[in-house]
C-alpha cells in the first residue's frame, strides 16, 4: 500500500487530491472496460491535468470575487460621496429658507 503520510502523520492535501482522483479515474476504467486498462504513466497526466484546470477556476473565481470588491467598494465611496453632497445641498437649501424668512 502506498504510504502517503509524513513521519509527522500528516498528508498534502494535494497529494491526497491526487491520490483520490486516481482511485476515481481507477475505478471508472473498471466500470467501464472491466479492467483499468491505463498504466500509470497515461493515468497521473490525466489527473494533474484536471487539476490544473480545476487549479485555474478557482483563480479566475478569485479574480472575479476580487474585482466585484474592488467594484463594490467604488460603489460605497460613490454613494457616501453623494450622502456628503445631499446633506450639503439640505444644509444650503434649510440657510436659503432661514435667509427668506427674514
């Protein structure tokens, strides 16, 4: 049995990823033709190449959940901008009034 553990006990979690999408590939290659038909050799290229794609969605999500902050943000400055500028124009209007008042 392939020993994947440190001496520490712990384990990669990318070594356990991978690990457990070669016993899936594994096991789809036996439902499928009853026997794993693939070697090592052409199975790990197909795992670690689902796991850089994989690897590079979850950055894109990344980019993406950065953007809309960045965005949102922007957004919260826009509106206290205009909260700033409401109240101003209130203040101005409420000192026109008094100023008619008199």
């Amino acid at each position: 049995m392939l020993n994947i553990r440190h001496k520490d006990g712990t384990v990669d979690a990318e070594v356990e990823v991978n690990l457990n999408q070669l016993k899936e590939l594994h096991a789809k290659e036996i439902k499928e033709h009853g026997v794993d038909t693939l070697t090592p050799f052409e199975a790990f290229p197909k795992v670690r190449d689902e796991i850089q794609q994989l690897q590079q969605a979850v950055i894109q999500r990344e980019t993406e959940i950065l953007n809309l902050k960045s965005q949102n943000n922007m957004l919260k400055e826009q509106l206290e901008e205009v909260k700033i500028e409401i109240l101003q124009r209130e203040k101005k209007m409420k000192e026109e009034s008094v100023e008619r008042e008199k």
